[in-house]
C-alpha cells in the first residue's frame, strides 16, 4: 500500500512564496541556495507539512543561522598563503625628546659722591659748601629654552613556514578546503531540521 509524502519539492511548487521570508547574508545568492537545496534535498519528506507554517519556520532559520554563515564567509574571504603557517605583522614607534636651558646675566653698579668746598673770608680752611651722592645700579639678564622632539615609526611583516609542517601538505590541506562547499552544509543544516532523510 502506497503512503503520500509531502517533499520539499512538491511544497515550493505548491507555494511559491514558501522562501520569500529567507534572509541570507552577502554574498550568497539566495536562488543560488533555494536551487541548491531542492537539488541536494528536494525528494525528502518534510517535518512540517504546512505551507504557512513552513513559511513563518524558514524565515526564523535564516535569522538563527545567519551570524554562523556571516562567520563561514567572512573565513573564505580571508586572504591568505597556503604554504606559509606564519604571519606576523608589527608596528613600533620611537621618541626623542631632549630640553636645554641657558641663561646670561650682567650687573654693573656704580656710584659716587661728590663735595663743593668753599673757604671763607675770615678762615684759612675749606668748608664743605653742598654734596651729592650719586648711586647708580643695573642689571640685565636672558635665559633661553629649547625643546626638542623626534619620531620614528616603524613597520614590519614577517611571514612564511616555520619549518612543523611542509609546504606540500599544507598544499594539500588548502586543496580540501578548496573543496568546502557553503551552500551544499547550508543545505545541510536545513535537512537535519525540517526533513527526514530517508533515501
């Protein structure tokens, strides 16, 4: 006796807005997914055969997975050389800094006195008539300042093997994940949670 099962297939053809509501990060093309998924799951029999429901379920999906898939893409974008397991970059900065002070100071003081004598009629002396005194002082002086500051930056990138693994295998290992496929464990991750993978 033959059994009727609901496939992603036959759901998509019976509703075509059943993957309006997925939203996919860039730069995965979403009918680029949707054709991939029918192709690699498309005959399985769906967990939820309700169209509105799958609807509402595979909008929920996209929002759940989607900060994963942002992290397996951001991954192959990395640019990078596959037989080379050392990469460093560096960036150092140096400063000079040097203060100098000088001073110059001048003192000169001078001064003197100076008396008028006058001798009168009945004396046979001089007498002091008037004085005056004269003090005179100055002073003059300059101090100096001079700062000095220097920069240097420096940049560096070393990179290449180590020499714990050969260039050949990491060759290798970069031809494996050459072959990784997003869509197709995108695809993945979408049959363990709606379908039944019978074959």
């Amino acid at each position: 006796m033959a059994t009727m099962t609901l496939t992603l297939i036959g759901m998509n053809n019976y509703d075509e807005n059943l993957f309006s509501k997925l939203e996919l990060p860039e730069p995965i093309v979403k009918e680029e997914f949707i054709n991939n998924l029918l192709m690699r799951s498309g005959e399985f029999e769906l967990l939820y055969p309700d169209a509105d429901f799958m609807e509402n379920a595979i909008s929920l999906w996209g929002k759940k997975w989607k900060r994963t898939f942002e992290q397996w893409i951001k991954g192959q974008e990395a640019e990078w050389n596959p037989i080379e397991n050392y990469d460093r970059y560096e960036d150092s900065s140096e400063t000079n800094h040097s203060d100098g002070t000088g001073s110059d100071t001048t003192d000169v003081n001078g001064g003197g006195t100076t008396t008028n004598n006058v001798s009168a009629f009945d004396s046979s002396t001089y007498q002091p008539s008037n004085q005056s005194i004269d003090t005179s002082n100055s002073h003059s002086g300059s101090t100096t300042e001079a700062h000095n500051d220097s920069n240097r930056t420096f940049d560096s990138h070393i990179h290449g093997n180590i020499g714990v693994t050969q260039a050949s295998d990491m060759l290798k290992a970069f031809y494996d994940i050459a072959k990784w496929n997003i869509l197709d464990h995108m695809a993945d991750i979408f049959i363990q949670e709606f379908c039944i993978p019978v074959y």
